[in-house]
C-alpha cells in the first residue's frame, strides 16, 4: 500500500462539480493499493500516518502528529501510485490491485484510520478534482512494504 501524504492548511475532493469530502488542518491521503497488500499493511501505514510528528510545536519545530493537533485527514483512491514508468512511455498498472479488492482495502483503511482521526473521503473510482493547499510544502511518501 502507497500513500502520499500532505500536510495541508485545508483540502477538498469534488465529484461532478459537489462537494463530496473537506477538511481544515490536517493531512491530505493519497492511497495506491497495490497487489499483495493485506490487513497488515493498512495497520502499518494508519500506525506511521496518524503519529507522523509533522506539525510544528510552538517552537516551530516539527514535533507534532496530526491526532497531536486534533486534525482530521481526507483520504482519496488513486490507483496510478501503483504505476510503473519504468519501460516506455505508457504507465503500466499491472501492480495495482483489481478494483473490487482495492475497494474493500481503501474502505477498510478508511474505517480504521476514522477510529484514530475526523476523517472524510473522495468516491473511489470516480473522477476527482481534488484541491490541497499544502502547508510548507511538506510531503511524504509511505510505503508499507518498507515499514
């Protein structure tokens, strides 16, 4: 499982010109589910991702996590995390999960991760227009293959 991960000032997630998910401070969550990706990888990444120490402390040192700030996180699916470019031109997507699997992971992590923080969410598999005012800019990018 892939997840890019920005801590924003305030982020949304529009379907067909509405509204479907915003938060404030916090973190925007791009999630890729990638073939072999268990429960297990979505208990490492919501465990990396809620106590990530991103946010600045009162000295304006990073040394908070987003449950630290009381934030909440917008989590969008996108597949093409899972994309190779190593060959050609083209983007493979042969590492992406198929999507009724992806799916139920993608709606398992945002049941588990919505214990731990305020939590709201794009449509999976729609057409997103997703907005980020990403804060610093600071921008990180989890694998939980390598956690």
């Amino acid at each position: 499982m892939i997840a890019v991960i920005q801590r924003v000032l305030e982020s949304k997630v529009e379907v067909d010109g509405k509204i479907v998910g915003q938060i404030g401070k916090g973190l925007n969550i791009l999630l890729g589910v990638v073939k072999g990706d268990t429960q297990e990888d979505i208990n490492k990444l919501i465990n990396k991702i809620v106590n990530l120490r991103i946010f600045e402390d009162k000295n304006g040192k990073m040394n908070l996590s987003v449950k630290d700030i009381n934030g909440e996180v917008l989590v969008i699916s996108q597949f093409t995390l899972a994309g190779n470019v190593k060959k050609g031109r083209r983007p493979s997507f042969e590492n992406a999960e198929k999507p009724e699997k992806a799916k139920q992971l993608y709606e398992k992590f945002v049941e588990e991760i919505s214990k731990e923080v305020p939590t709201k969410t794009g449509i999976f598999a729609a057409d997103m227009k997703v907005f980020i005012l990403n804060d610093g800019p600071v921008t990180f990018i989890i694998d939980s293959k390598q956690l």
